[in-house]
C-alpha cells in the first residue's frame, strides 16, 4: 500500500497499518507491515504553525514515535524523503535500527548563501516566500509546477532547518546500520551534490546507494519510467533487512 500526498496542501491524517505484524516501517506504507506515517510538528496546518515550530521539536516527536514502534515491534525500518531523510539518518544515530533509507536528503542547500545568511538575518521580518521564484523557468517545466506541502517556504521553518542540518551532519558517522541512499540527478530541491557529500561521511559497513536520472525530488511519487526501479528497491531493501 502505498500514500500520495494531495500534490496542493498537505495530508493532514495519521496513517497507521496492519498493527498486527511484528515489523515496523516508519514514514511509508508497504504491503504487510505495520506502518506509521504522522505529520511532524508544525506540518499540515498553517505556514504560521511552520514557522513557530524548533527543529527539537520535529527531533524529539520523531525519536519517540521510533521508540513507540520498538516497543509494540520486534525490528524497525525508517524511510524519509526530503527533510524527513535527513530526520531518518539522525535517528540512525539514536537507534540501532534495522535499517533507514533516506531519500533525497538536503546537508546542503542550492543556495546556501540565501538560506545561511539572508534567511538567518530576516527570517523573522519575511516570512515565507513562494516555492515557485526559488526556482528557474527551465527547472519548473520539469517540475510541472508540482509542489507538496505549502505554496510558499515558511522561512523560520527554514531556518530551523539550517540548525538541524548543522547538528546532524557531524553526528552521521556514527551510524551502524544498513542504509539505502537515493538521489536523481535532476532533483532541483536537493541538488545531487549532497548524494555524495552524505555518502562520504556515512560510515557504516552496509551502504547502498540509488542514483536515478529521470525522476524529481519526491521520489516516491514519480510518473517517470524509474518508478517500478525505485519501489523495486526498497522492496528488496526491506526483505533483506528484515529477513523475510
């Protein structure tokens, strides 16, 4: 089973599935498994809520959601895409998790002087501006004008965002357990480079990387010819780690 997210606003529901199975998935639904997908602090509501809302927040609502799992389950995978894979990874550093796949994580952002110094210096007096002027003409044809979430970015948000990113980066050699890395090469949110950046630092001994050519930012939900490549993955990706 799979969600897609309504592609103008945010699922503001809570999913959970098949609480009867021993396994855990946390984040993506997948046929067979118990799985969790909650919207994080500040999401699904208002650009207001957003920008209010400390990236310890989102830290600590998702280290307790993973305990909770490991509580009613016997092994937890957790898959993140976006800011949610850089959330996943920091959670690989907290838990020994069997497994976390994180897709199209952002340490570094396309325009890092406007997010580390424009936005750190005016965040509080600009508060959002539209998704659609962060990129060019040509990168918005292939986007098809398809955005998640918000029209705009709530910029507090995204600043909070910059702050996590610095407090998880150094933290991502500390974590053992198998990871599936997944970036496109034209993914315009979350530039390629940061495929590599994040391989470089990971150090853990099960490393599997996804590099795709066709699809966008979110890679689960993609119309292009990868799509079966890309679910066929995590497919594979779970039964390993879960021995199944």
């Amino acid at each position: 089973m799979s969600i897609k997210k309504n592609s103008s606003k945010f699922d503001s529901n809570n999913y959970s599935f098949n609480q009867d199975s021993k396994l855990g998935i946390y984040h993506l639904a997948n046929q067979g498994y118990y799985v969790k997908a909650d919207n994080l602090p500040g999401h699904a509501t208002t650009i207001e809520d957003c920008n209010s809302t400390l990236y310890h927040d989102w830290l600590s609502f998702t280290e307790q959601k993973v305990a909770s799992m490991y509580a009613e389950c016997d092994k937890v995978i957790i898959i993140g895409v976006s800011m949610g894979a850089v959330i996943a990874l920091h959670l690989g550093t907290v838990f020994p998790l069997e497994g976390l796949i994180a897709a199209s994580p952002v340490i570094e952002f396309k325009n890092e002087f406007h997010v580390r110094v424009l936005t750190r210096l005016f965040h509080r007096f600009k508060k959002s501006i539209p998704k659609n002027s962060t990129f060019q003409p040509d990168q918005l044809k292939v986007l098809n004008t398809k955005f998640y979430g918000y029209s705009h970015y709530p910029l507090s948000a995204l600043n909070q965002f910059r702050k996590m990113v610095d407090k998880i980066k150094p933290t991502l050699p500390k974590i053992k357990s198998p990871v599936l890395l997944m970036h496109s090469k034209i993914d315009y949110t979350a530039i390629f480079k940061n495929h590599n950046l994040i391989k470089d630092l990971l150090t853990t001994k099960q490393l599997s990387t996804l590099v795709l050519n066709e699809s966008s930012h979110n890679l689960f939900d993609t119309d292009s010819n990868e799509k079966k490549q890309i679910f066929s993955t995590v497919d594979n990706f779970v039964k390993v780690h879960f021995n199944v």
